[in-house]
C-alpha cells in the first residue's frame, strides 16, 4: 500500500511525520506545473480552487504508484464536505483506482480518528497510532508557531532578507529529514536563528490580519507568499486562518467534556445571525471585527473564486468598515491570477494604509515590542 | 394591519402557497413583486457585489421594487428544509445580506427554517415576528401549521404547477429542464426556455414532475446521505430521467459560478453515459448573457437531439 494526501501549505511535513511514524510507505505530490494543470483540467469550471489543485495532487501521485488517498471530510453546506465524492468519481472515469481514507472533520473524538486510520496502519496497534497522530498535531502547532515568528521578525529585521534566508534553509532541510525528532530538531534550531536576527527596534510596522477561506490563506504557493512579500514590505502580518488553529478547534477543543466556543464564530453572528453559514464564513466576519477591536490597520480577505461562504462574508464588509473603521480588502484567487496585478492591489492597500496612519497619528501606534 | 411584501424570487417558487396564505391567514394584505423584468435585474445588480449569483441579484431587484409597496418585506432564512438536505449559504445568510445591501432602508420579517435542528430557533423567529406584528404568539402558530397543511396538499407552488402540467402526456417526445427552481421557471431568467420547447411541440418534464421519493432512490451517490436539497433534486432527475424513452434530452441551466451546480453538473456528466445514452446540455447564464446566443445554444441542442 502507497498513501498519498493533498497540499495544503505545511500540512505535509506534519502528514509526512504522521506516516513515518506509522512505518507506512507513501508518495508527496510533487510541486509542479504539469500536476496543477492535469487537475485544473479535469475539474468542473466553476469548483473552487483547492478542489482543483488537490484533484491534481491526487492525479500526479497516483502516476508515481499511489494506491490509497488520505483526506479529509465533512458535512453541511460548504463544498469541502463533498470533495472525496467527485474526486472518486472522476478519478475512477479517468482509469485511476484508488481508495479514499477520509478523516470526517465535523465530529473527530480521538476513537473515531484511530478507528479511520487502523486500515492505514496495517494491524499496528491502537497506541502506536494516537502516538502517530500526537506526533503529527504537535509538528503543525509547532510549524505555525515557527511561521508566525518569521512573520512577526521579518517586517522588523535590520537587514533586509535575513528571515527568508533562513527560513528558505528550513524549507530545503525539511524535505529531506524523516519523523518527528528530527523535524523537532530543526525547528528548534531554525526558531534560534531566527531569534538571533538583528531587529530596527525603532520601527513600528503596520498591522494586517488575513481571513478568508483557510486553503487560500494558509497555502503559500496559491496566496503568492503573501505573508513574506507583506512582511518585506514591512507590514506585520497575522494569519488569522491557520490550520493549527483548526487543528485546535476540530479536535483539541472537542476533548473536553464542554462546549468551548470559537471567538471569531461568536463574534461573526452579529452581522449573520445564524449558527453557520459553511466553511468559514462567519470565522471570516469575527475576525474582521476582532483586528478592529484590537487596533489593526486593515485586513486582507482571500478566496478561491466562487467560494460561497466567502462571498457571503464579502457583502458584509462594507458595513464593518463604517461600523469599526477598519479597511478591507479582497482578493479572489483562481487559475488566472497573474501575480503582477495582484500584487499591484495589495502595494496599493499598503500605501492607503501608511497613508491613513500619517493622517491620524493619534492612533495608538504598535510599538516594535 | 401592515402589508407583506412577497419577492417573486428564490424561495417563491417552491413555497408561494405556503406563505401566501400565512400571511392572509394572520389579517395581513399580502403584495407579490411583478415578475422578474429588465429594470429589476438591474436595481439586483447594482445592489449587491459582482460575486454574488445572478438569483441572488435578482432576489435583490425584487426586494428593491417593494420598497414603497409594503410595510414589510418577507426574507426567510432557510437552513434545511428536510433532514440531512442543506440549501447553499447563500439562503442561509438571505436576510441580513439584503437588509446591508439595501442599506437598512427597509423593515423585513424573517423565519429561520432548519428542519436539521429541534424547532427552536423557529419558534423564536416566529415569536419574533408576531411581536412586530403585534399578534398572538399562538394564533401564529396556528395560522402557520393551517397554510403549512394546505401547502402540503397543493403540489408546491410554481413548480408543483407548472410540473404536474407538463408530465401529462407518456408518449409524445419530450425535453427535461433541470436546474434551481428559481433558474428554470422565472421566465426572464431562462429567456422564456419553456416557451420555446413547447412552441417546438415539445413537452417538458422538471424535477418537481417527479415524486419525491422516486428522486431520491436515484440521487447517486447521495441516496440516504447528506448533502444539498437542489442537489439531491438534480442528481435524482437526471438519473431518473436518463432511463425515460419519451424524453430526448436534458438541458441543465445554471446561474455562472453556482457552488452547487458545479459539482452536481460534474457528478451528472460523469455518470449518466454509463445509464443510457440520453443528450445533456449544461448552459449557464449570467446578466451578461445575451439571448441570441442562448437560443443558438438551444437550437442545436435540439437539432442533435432531433437526429439521435
């Protein structure tokens, strides 16, 4: 058996933990053009962009000899719930047999993991797979925490480029090493490197939050890095959508015997008074009028084009902006974005946002501390 | 007592009895917006953002156009309509998105409906709702289950109509139209289709032709799973319909960039080759389509269909 999984920023490495720690053969995806395009081809039009692109993740790892796919699912109005279905479908009519293992993500109590991953595991004991998956929750809690460093060092380091050339080692040596210790290791070593970087303390960045869709906003390779190329440009970025986030929400939380409530879903039914609207719609809303009330300077919202909680989200903005007077921008993301104009609205966003801190210099400033 | 605007949009279509009635039922003067025309499709449009589908847009022209004819305009929130079948987040976030993108210059009355949770949430909302009407809690009650009833014996509004209508004869050769309720029977919307199939001497089957369970039994791979209300309705009529010898083709229309069509339109093409060899066309419309282009579309869809 070769297992296979899609991307989804640093999903992989903590999947790749996961697997090794299970003695179990797998296959990455690989990065590449031809695996993008073969799954922009043989998707619907109008699906969402990360259905697109695990669909060619899917697509060039069964070609290098995967049999069984690892996903996840879930339920209710989002699309996400339906993926595993339509990606069987159309990769059993494209000659492709492959069985999915789908991890339901609506209501995963720790049994119900083991019991998803036991045929994974091949006869491995119960113990050894929750210590798998401990070992893969712990390496994304501390691959997030990692990257929220950089990002909080980058827009103020003294010397321009420092964090990414660290932070671009890491990237190479983490595709080489194998399990959890040695993945430990260096991102210990990677987050003293990163500490002993020279810092401009007299800067005072601007803040940005980003919200949205949580494939768009957490996978580098979609978003254009635009945690480093915001950061380059001085701007302190916080990536309000990480999947350590939703790793603590959909499973950490839901050990505990009551109810914890997500801050941005409570506060989002303010302007959506409902339990849900799918996806992240209402996390998206809260966590627009938290920045707001933590005295950020703007938010960037990112989509795929026709995300439909989204798009939901989106009509509320503009009420938010005049209620709490934080600027928001979208970006809609699908096969087509060119990098130059969108990189052109988010150099234009931080310009309006320098520009607006000049004009009201009473606002509370973030000190570089 | 106030009068009730009604948009003849969305939810109208499968729902008018019921709500019609309810609202007669409690004392009120009921109002329903004109059909959909040109200058309401453009009040939609600039009324909402660019990404929002056209049925919202035009939920949107209608709403506009009750403004100065009612007291209160009707936006109800719906959920679920059955157990396990979820409508797309675009009905479940209705009234607040048209109440920011009017402005807040109207007053709307609103029902949240899910039949997937207990029945609190809706009898807060009604509770809500009797109160701004200054009526009885109970009498409410009461006067919703009676047009609830009613709505239960009269085949769903429109679409029930126009459906039992159109499946009557068994023989004579025939077109399936899938797609929302409120895409395939608003006639500006789907650039009088109908009247065009059936001035070809065509009849024309809906998913609302057929009955409920027989849908379902056929809405592969969702039978007896979760998943979307129109969804489940396409994906059961189309499998259904595919094994109909009197019917020679299958159009699906579908606004530009529906979330729930995409994945359905896919599931259908996929599948329906390996049933029967039924023609199916998938056209998409926008406020930008132009009708010569539609009906071109249709024309040859038809032609193929007529040389099968």
């Amino acid at each position: 058996m070769k297992v296979t999984f899609p991307h989804m920023g640093s999903l992989y490495i903590a999947i790749k933990v996961l697997l090794d720690t299970l003695n179990v053969e797998y296959v990455v995806p690989p990065f590449s053009i031809n695996s993008l395009e073969a799954g922009i081809m043989n998707s619907p039009e109008f699906a969402c962009l990360p259905f697109k692109l695990t669909l060619g993740n899917f697509i060039s790892a069964i070609e290098q000899g995967a049999d069984t796919v690892l996903f996840g699912g879930g339920c209710g109005q989002c699309r996400f719930g339906y993926y595993s279905d339509l990606h069987e479908e159309i990769l059993r009519s494209m000659g492709y047999n492959a069985r999915f293992i789908c991890v339901n993500s609506s209501n995963m109590t720790p049994r119900e993991v083991i019991q998803k991953l036991k045929p994974l595991a091949e006869g491995r004991k119960s113990r050894v797979i929750l210590k798998s998956v401990l070992h893969a929750v712990r390496t994304i809690l501390a691959l997030d925490r990692l990257n929220g460093l950089a990002c909080h060092i980058r827009c103020r380091e003294a010397a321009r480029g420092s964090t990414d050339k660290v932070m671009k080692e890491f990237h190479s040596s983490i595709e080489r090493i194998k399990g959890f210790k040695a993945v430990a290791e260096l991102v210990r070593s990677t987050r003293n490197k990163l500490r002993s970087i020279e810092l401009n303390k007299v800067c005072s960045p601007l803040k940005i939050a980003i919200v949205g869709e949580i494939y768009t906003c957490t996978d580098p390779y979609i978003n254009q890095e635009i945690e480093r190329r915001l950061g380059n440009m001085g701007v302190d970025v916080d990536n309000k959508q990480t999947i350590s986030r939703w790793v603590v929400d959909h499973g950490i939380k839901k050990l505990f015997p009551f109810e914890i409530k997500n801050k941005a879903h409570e506060a989002g039914k303010k302007y959506i008074n409902t339990d849900d609207i799918g996806g992240h719609g209402l996390q998206t809303i809260g966590n627009c009028i938290l920045s707001a009330k933590a005295k950020y300077d703007g938010a960037i919202q990112i989509y795929p084009f026709t995300c439909m909680p989204e798009i939901i989200a989106q009509n509320t903005f503009g009420e938010i902006q005049k209620d709490y007077g934080i600027p928001v921008l979208t970006l809609i993301i699908d096969e087509m974005t060119g990098e130059a104009g969108y990189m052109t609205r988010v150099e234009a966003f931080v310009d309006m946002l320098e520009r607006k801190r000049k004009l009201n210099p009473l606002k509370k400033q973030h000190m570089a501390y | 007592m106030p009068t009730i605007g009604l948009p003849k949009a969305l939810f109208y279509y499968q729902h008018s009895v019921l709500w019609e009635n309810f609202f007669q039922n409690l004392g009120c003067r009921v109002v329903v917006s004109s059909d959909t025309n040109k200058q309401i499709l453009d009040s939609g449009v600039t009324l909402c953002s660019s990404e929002t589908c056209l049925p919202v847009k035009v939920f949107h022209g209608h709403v506009h156009s009750l403004m100065n004819r009612a007291d209160y305009i009707f936006v109800p929130r719906y959920t679920s309509v059955r157990k396990d079948e979820f409508t797309c987040p675009k009905f479940c976030a209705l009234p607040e998105v048209t109440l920011i993108n009017l402005k807040k210059q109207v007053k709307l009355l609103t029902i949240d409906i899910n039949a997937n949770s207990s029945q609190k949430n809706m009898c807060i909302s009604l509770r809500e709702m009797a109160r701004e009407l200054k009526l009885n809690f109970e009498f409410a009650v009461k006067e919703f289950k009676d047009a609830f009833d009613k709505h239960a014996n009269h085949a769903d509004g429109i679409a029930g109509r126009l459906g039992s209508y159109s499946a009557s004869g068994e023989r004579e050769p025939s077109i399936a139209v899938l797609g929302h309720p409120y895409m395939i029977f608003d006639e500006y919307i789907n650039m009088k289709l109908i009247k065009k199939l059936r001035s070809r001497k065509l009849a024309v089957y809906f998913p609302s032709s057929l009955n409920y369970s027989q849908i379902r039994e056929n809405a592969f791979p969702y039978q007896g799973r979760v998943f979307w209300e129109a969804g489940l309705d396409n994906l059961g009529s189309a499998f259904t319909f595919a094994r109909y010898k009197n019917i020679r083709g299958i159009i699906y229309l579908t606004p530009f960039a529906c979330g729930v069509d995409s994945f359905v339109t896919e599931l259908i093409e996929r599948r329906i080759r390996h049933i029967s060899s039924m023609p199916f066309i998938k056209l998409t419309i926008d406020e930008h389509s132009g009708e010569a282009g539609f009906d071109t579309r249709v024309e040859a869809f038809l032609d193929m269909v007529g040389r099968t």
